[in-house]
C-alpha cells in the first residue's frame, strides 16, 4: 500500500498541485468543493453490493487504509472515512484544522448516539466548520461560526447558529431551494479529537443491525448545481430544488457506479 502523497490526494479530487499553495480561504473552498464534487459518499464498505455474493469490506479508520481505499481505488466512504482522510490533507496543506465531533440530528425524532458525525473546525483568524462528509446534501463552503448564511452553486444555504441544547456548543443548519424554515443538520462542540476517537461510533454504525447504514446502500455526490443519489431501485437527479427520479434495474446497477460517480466497484 503506498504511503499518503498530497499530489495524489489532489489530482484524486481533480485538482493540479501546483495550484494548491496557500492555506487560505479561498484554498479552503477551492478543495472542499472539489473534494464533495469528486469523491462519493458511500456505504458499499458497509453494506456491500446489493445485487451480488460481496458482503462488502468493512470500514478501517486508519490514514493508509482510507488513503488507498479513496485515493488508491479511488472509491468513497461515509463521514468518517471521508473526513478521516481529509483532516490529513487539510495539515498537510498547512491548515489549522482539528477534527470535531458531532451529533446528527433526526426529522422524526429517533435518537441518535452522540460522536455519530465527523466534521473539522479551521480557524483562519476566524473559525469555519469544514465538511465534506454530509451526504445530502453537500456542504460545499466553509461556514464561520458567527451564523452567517453561506449560499452554495446548488440554491442550498448553510449557517451555524449557537446551540440551545446542554450538549452542544453549535448547531448547523442548510435551508433548500423553496423551503423557508431551517433544517437542523448536526450539533457539536469545539473540543478537538484524534481519528481515533470515532472508531467505537464508527464501528457500531457500520456492523449494527438498527443503524441506518446497514440497510440497502447508498451512492450521493455533489453536481455543479445539485446532487446525485443511488440506491438499489433509483436514480435521483437534484439540481438547485428541481428533483427528477428514475427506476433501475439489476443490470443497470454496476453502469451507473462507474458512469454516474466514478466508481467501479465490483472490479475492486
């Protein structure tokens, strides 16, 4: 397994090297972007394939195991292999980065265990939340702490807020094309973590029969204007609010991995 290289990483999520030079904040936005428009969030590793024997990998959080699943193989992971790996690439950049815990939040109520999501906080003289583990959707821009809206390419609007909650710290918030209300996306605080902290979460999330990653998988990635999603039975096309939907089968399955998200699974 080759060691993590950052040229590798870069071009990985489309981006020249030699373009990526300063730990800024437009370098911030130019590799978070590139990152959740290149990389799928994807529970194959969990879930394995849903038409086939593979009963999939498992997920490992260690820096040369995501490096080669996600650079090397170049496949996807969920948040905390997405995460994981980008924490590394953002010191390697020479950014002020911590890994964060949070907690994702539920519409219907249904609790979820704390440390369930990875996020980074970068302090740039201000601090931003950094994610490129979300799934759907994306969060595509740093958002500062100050609740200030950040609006992205997809209509979508995202903003931290302060916690209400005895937990959590901050809360983080997107709003859709066409909704008026927020949507509480995840809580956390600001205490830094090491990747290893995630792992009993992240273990208990990828093996437990209740967790809602061990269902059928699923397949997301950020378009320029909205997102990508598949599942077993459909393809969903998302651009700025406006939504379309199409049922596929069996055999269309494998195609649209490799076509659609750039993912050629069952030859990995």
């Amino acid at each position: 397994m080759a060691p993590p290289n950052i040229e590798s990483y870069l071009s990985r999520i489309g981006l020249d090297p030699r373009a990526v030079r300063t730990a800024d904040r437009d370098t911030l936005e130019t590799v978070q972007r590139a990152h959740v428009t290149s990389v799928p969030f994807e529970t194959l590793a969990v879930t394995g394939d849903p038409f086939g024997p593979d009963p999939g990998e498992g997920v490992t959080l260690t820096l040369p195991h995501l490096y080669g699943k996600i650079v090397g193989r170049e496949r996807g992971g969920f948040c905390f292999e997405l995460n994981g790996l980008f924490g590394w690439l953002l010191a390697e950049l020479g950014f002020d980065a911590d890994r964060i815990a949070a907690r994702m939040l539920s519409d219907d109520g249904d609790p979820r265990p704390p440390a369930n999501h990875h996020s980074h906080l970068v302090d740039l003289g201000r601090r931003y939340v950094v994610d490129v583990g979300c799934g759907v959707p994306s969060m595509r821009r740093p958002l500062p702490l100050d609740g200030t809206a950040v609006s992205d390419a997809a209509g979508v609007e995202w903003r931290v807020v302060e916690s209400e909650r005895p937990d959590a710290d901050y809360l983080t918030q997107c709003r859709s094309p066409g909704d008026e209300e927020w949507t509480d996306r995840y809580v956390f605080d600001a205490t830094p973590r090491k990747l290893c902290y995630f792992e009993a979460t992240c273990d208990y999330l990828a093996t437990a029969p209740e967790s809602g990653f061990t269902g059928d998988p699923t397949v997301s990635i950020a378009t320029e204007r909205g997102h990508l999603k598949l599942s077993p039975e459909k393809l969903t096309r998302s651009e700025r609010g406006d939504r379309s939907e199409c049922e596929i089968t069996e055999d269309e399955w494998d195609d649209l991995l490799e076509s659609e998200f750039g993912l050629r699974y069952g030859s990995v």
